[in-house]
C-alpha cells in the first residue's frame, strides 16, 4: 500500500506564489510516476504536472510557464512551485503515484488564490 500527504496549500493573492509538497510512503517502486492534479469546484479532476522516475516531465497548458514540478527520489517527495498565480488556480490540488497500473491517490491540499 501507498500513503500520499500534501502540504503547502493555503490563501494567496493573484500574483503570489505557493510550493506544494506530497510525500509518498509505503511499498513504492523504483519505476513511477508523480503527479498533481486539482479540481475546482463544479468542475472535473485535471492534471497539472506529471514527472516521471525516468525524468519525463508534462505539463497543462494553463500553467505551462509558471509552475514547476520536481522531485527528491530519495524522499520519496514530489513538489509543485506555483508562481504568478491566478483566480483560476483555486482548486484542491491532490498528488497522485503510479506504478505498474496501480494509482494512489493523496487526500488533497486546497489552493485559494484571491483577486
């Protein structure tokens, strides 16, 4: 099993920035993926930014430029830098880890970004 717990979201103003962190623990492989997604209210879960154990990274066109995913392998920790944010970034963002078919999902941190 796979535990995910994200930090760092909160209130911000359009603008600002914000760094999110999820943590993984428990029987993780060495091939995987980690990524952030969020949903806003009434509306579908999206990826934000998926980075791989390879080194591939993807990103949504919408925050393409202004967020930043990394990763610290030996810290099984996955972080998002979230700069010049924006009112449509208000969602509860959620990490996720994939590998070898399964995803397990984090609990979510809610970003709310005032205009």
């Amino acid at each position: 099993q796979v535990r995910l717990v994200e930090s760092g979201g909160g209130l911000v103003q359009a603008g600002g920035s914000l760094r999110l962190s999820c943590a993984a623990s428990g029987s993780i492989f060495r091939n995987n993926a980690m990524g952030w997604y969020r949903q806003a209210p009434g509306k579908q879960r999206e990826l934000v930014a998926i980075n791989t154990s390879g080194g591939i990274t993807n990103y949504a066109d919408s925050v393409k430029g202004r967020f930043t995913i990394s990763r610290d392998n030996t810290k099984n920790t996955v972080y998002l830098q979230m700069n010049s944010l924006k009112s449509e970034d208000t969602a509860v963002y959620y990490c996720k880890l994939g590998q070898y078919g399964s995803d397990f999902w984090g609990k979510g941190t809610l970003v709310t970004v005032s205009s």
